[in-house]
C-alpha cells in the first residue's frame, strides 16, 4: 500500500513536491484540468467548491489536448523530487462534453480521450480517474463547521431546485454563449446507455496503453442533482458500472468518503469486496460525519468511519495501489490546505506504521 498526495494543475511545482516528499508520501495524483485559473468560486489553496448553484469556472481550451511532450515533462519533474506520478484525475469538459451529452460532437469527443489515453500511455502514466456525470460534484456549502471551526465542505438540502444551464456539463462552464435555459433532463437508463458506449469505445485503447480508467462515484451520492440522474450512488452500483465491459481496464477510483455519503450499503463491506477483488486503481481517503443530503466533511480521525478499519481491510486484501487524502477541512494557519493533508496524511503513515509492527492490532482492526 502506497501513499501519496492529491495536486491540483496550479500546485504542479518543486514546492510542492518537496512538501509530499516530506510528509511521507511516495507518490501523487495530479489534476490537469485548471478549476481555479477562471473561476471566482474557488480558492485556490482548498479543494475546488463552487456554491451550491455556482459552477467550478469555465472548462479549459477545446482544441488543446494535453500532449506527450506536456505529460513527459510533468512526469520527469515528479520523478526528479522523488516521487512516482501514479494517475491523472478527471478530464477537461471542454475536451469530452458531447460524449456525456451525446451531442453533435460526439464522435470528435471521443478521439479525444482515445489520443488523451494513448499519450498516457506513451507517458507511463497508468491510470486515470473520471466521473462520468452530467451535474458534477455541485450543491456543497462551506463554513466553519469542522473541530475547532476548521472550514470544511458539506450538504444542506437536495439541489434539484435550479436545473443544469445550457452550456454547463460536469459543474463547469464549457460555452459561455450558449442559449438560455435549461439542459433537458435525461433519464438513469440514458446515462447507463451513455456509459456503455463510452467504455465499449475507449477500453480497447486503454488495454492497450495499459491505462486503467478509474471510475469515481457521484458526489454527492444522490440518485439525482440539478435534475439530472447519477450512475454510481449507491455501492451495489459500482458492480453494475465494473459488468457493463469487464477488464482490467475498467477499475474504480474508490472513494471512501462518498461510500460513506451513501444512504444504502456497509463502507466497511464494500471496500473489503472491491479492494478483495482487484477492482480498486486507487483510494480516495476522507471522513464525513452524516448521510445525504445532510453531511459534512471531517478531518481523518473523527467522523463516521473508522478509518483504522478501512485501512486494515486494504492491508489485508493486500491492495498493493494507491491512497490520496482527496479532501480536508481547512486548518487555521498560514498554509491551511496544507496543514490539513499532513495531518491526514500523518495519520494515515502511523496506522500503517502500527500494523506493521504490531500484528495483533492489525488483526484486531482486520476482523
């Protein structure tokens, strides 16, 4: 089991890097679609938020695809401080908006993940996560509502009152001249059948790439959001998405954090099945306190999971991949973002550290 950390495309430097190397990490995951450089929403030391309505920013350029030589680069700089780059998470909307949309653009869309997932490959970057959702991750608020007023992200309430506009996919903008109104709500089987052509046409690339596509679930995990449905919102879901194309290819970006969210299920269950499995590319570690709608995100050792136990379970499954802290509360001080992912990530080193070297707790926390 491996430890590394999660980067945003603007956090992409020597700095941080070093900062990893130095909380312990070994590996990271990067984000190479910019949620911050055109957004008014988002802080840029803290995850990407938006408001409970407002989107990310706007989608990036749609006729730059991230090239190998781009790729190439960020991976030897990663690898110069120390460190092994282990996934890319999430594509830029404005490179494959018609394929959740199944629009016009459609078939342009998909050659551009096929070449996005062939330069992966030709980079040596095995995996890369996606959530294939029309909402995106949208209805959060934040506040000062984590241990010691630390700002942390949650839920109040359903947001299905204000649909998804029209040149919005995936909580962000991709046409800022679309025409008003809202994008027409679509069915739960549409979005499967969409899921089913776009892994039928991108796996066979990503076998032979030997890219995993890593699926993560909907967050917030409800079976609808801004009128639109969701595909992975309860864990049974995930079995669903994994026999829609069976392969290696086609893996989980498994995040506890939104298991935990879910109203039906055992977290502890369902990590064990997939991680037993296979399944899992890699792990998403965060804490929550509450179900949806009404949750909140806590930092690692309160909250409703028992972390010690979703880390044994992976121990002893021998998940070999690995796990990002993908959020934490912000801390009160000078690097807020941060303080929140060494303490987390900490947290995460000592368990493991006491697993190793005292079996009987391993095999306490186990089952």
């Amino acid at each position: 089991m491996k430890v590394g950390l999660g980067l945003y495309r603007h956090m992409l430097t020597r700095e941080n890097y070093d900062f990893a190397r130095q909380a312990g990490c070994t590996h990271v995951v990067i984000h190479l679609v910019d949620y911050f450089g055109r957004s008014l929403a988002n802080a840029g030391e803290n995850q990407p938020v938006g408001g409970k309505y407002e989107p990310w920013g706007l989608a990036g350029d749609p006729r730059q695809l991230w090239t190998v030589e781009e790729l190439k680069r960020i991976r030897r700089e990663i690898e110069d401080a120390g460190l092994v780059l282990a996934a890319i998470e999430n594509l830029d909307p404005a490179h494959w908006f018609d394929v959740l949309l199944d629009g016009p653009e459609r078939p342009r869309h998909i050659e551009n993940v096929k070449t996005i997932i062939r330069r992966m490959g030709e980079a040596g970057i095995p995996a890369l996560g996606y959530n294939f959702s029309i909402a995106g991750v949208c209805g959060r608020v934040s506040g000062p509502v984590g241990r010691g007023r630390a700002v942390s992200v949650g839920m109040d309430g359903p947001a299905d009152e204000v649909p998804v506009p029209k040149g919005m996919i995936w909580n962000m903008v991709y046409n800022a001249n679309a025409s008003p109104g809202p994008l027409p709500s679509i069915s739960q089987e549409e979005l499967w059948r969409r899921l089913t052509r776009f892994l039928e046409d991108v796996l066979p690339v990503a076998e032979k790439s030997g890219v995993r596509l890593a699926a993560h679930p909907d967050d917030p995990p409800l079976p609808a959001m801004r009128r639109q449905p969701r595909l992975v919102y309860q864990p049974g879901l995930y079995r669903r998405l994994l026999d829609v194309s069976p392969s290696r290819a086609n893996a989980l970006e498994l995040c506890v954090g939104s298991l935990a969210e879910m109203t039906e299920g055992d977290v502890y269950e369902t990590v064990d099945r997939y991680s037993r499995e296979g399944e899992i590319a890699y792990v998403h570690l965060r804490n929550v306190a509450g179900k949806v709608p009404h949750h909140r995100e806590t930092v690692i050792d309160e909250g409703d999971v028992d972390m010690l136990r979703i880390l044994a379970i992976l121990k002893r499954n021998a998940f070999d991949g690995v796990i990002i802290p993908d959020h934490t509360p912000q801390m009160s001080c000078a690097a807020p973002w941060h303080a929140g992912m060494a303490h987390t990530i900490g947290y995460v080193l000592a368990a493991l550290a006491m697993f190793e070297k005292h079996p009987e707790t391993f095999r306490n926390f186990s089952g």
